[in-house]
C-alpha cells in the first residue's frame, strides 16, 4: 500500500479525524447549548439549532461561551420559556434569566485595551458630531456590547465611525442589516 493509502485507511479505520474541521469555541458553545435544550424539550431540532446558533456571526466567542455557561446552569424551566426550539430567545424586557446572565457574564470580563479605545474613539466621534450626545454615556453603552460582538462586526463598524457625522448612521444600519442583527455599538441616530 502507497504511503498515501496507509494515511487515509488509518484515518478511516482509527477514526481519527484526519482533515477534519476543527471546531471554534463558538461551535463547541452551540453545541452544548443546543444538546441541553434538547434534555429540556426533546421538540428541540439540534441540527437547526446548531446552525441557527453559528449562523449569528455578529456574536463573540464570549458570547457564545457565556450563554453556554448560563443555559449549563440555568433550569429547564427557564430555558424552554426563553428560548425556542431553535435556540433563539424569546423573552424580551426586564427578567430574561438567561439574557441577564449572558449579560452578567460578559460585563465581568476585563475590557481590553483595544475595545477601550474603540469605545472611547467611537464616543468622542460621535459626541463631536452631535453635541447632545454625552461622551461618558456614549461609551459606557458601548463597552455594555463591545464583549458580545465578534471581531468581523466590530471591524465593519467601527469603519463606520471613521466616516463623515452624516453617513454614520445610515452605515451602521447597513452593516447591522448585513449580519442579521439589531445590536449594534451605537443604538442611537446622529443628527
């Protein structure tokens, strides 16, 4: 058998995994999270799940890593009124036990020293171009977020900052419309 026959049987007979895709922490944190929404509702359909979970390429790792550490803790009871079968979350407004965990757990990591200073050029940028914004209010809102978006999102949106006060916004919700989402680093209009 050629070199490249004994590779390939090893990776089929020993089940190793040879050039398989290695999972993010982010789709290890979907699985988990959609295997025990499946223990609490065994309607729950973990393949959409799993895909629906992933999909939501504006979210953290950290994101994702503190919602599997809250649905991990968290009761059924819980999780089957705040999340649907798909993962999603359906409980909006004030004591979302799952949206307020997340929320715990992203506010108690430490800031890094590149999202301070995206908050704090974001603030300032934007407490320039419309003088009823309030810096310091500015950027404790955007450091409240900052945690729960992925690289790529925070990349997209912060070439939005850099633009001219009358195009921020409008970019904003574009790039927002792009990946699916109502979060956004700055939730407010310039004017």
């Amino acid at each position: 058998m050629k070199p490249y026959g004994l590779y390939l049987g090893a990776c089929l007979v020993l089940s190793l995994g040879c050039g398989s895709h290695k999972l993010s922490s982010g789709e290890r944190a979907c699985k988990q999270v959609c295997k025990k929404l499946e223990v609490c509702n065994d309607a729950t359909d973990v393949p959409g799940c799993e895909d629906t979970c992933t999909g939501e390429t504006f979210r953290s790792d950290a994101y994702f890593a503190a919602k599997a550490r809250c649905v991990d803790t968290l009761a059924c009871n819980h999780l089957t009124g705040e999340l649907d079968t798909s993962g999603q979350d359906t409980c909006t407004g004030a004591g979302c036990q799952v949206e307020d965990c997340i929320d715990d757990g992203l506010a108690s990591q430490k800031p890094s020293p590149d999202d301070s200073d995206l908050c704090s050029r974001m603030s300032n940028k934007l407490s320039a171009c419309d003088r009823t914004l309030g810096a310091a209010e500015l950027e404790e809102q955007c450091m409240a977020v900052v945690h729960g978006m992925s690289d790529d999102y925070l990349t997209e949106s912060t070439m939005c900052i850099d633009l001219a006060c009358d195009a921020i916004s409008t970019c904003l919700d574009q790039t927002a419309d792009r990946y699916n989402t109502t979060l956004r680093i700055f939730a407010g209009r310039v004017k």
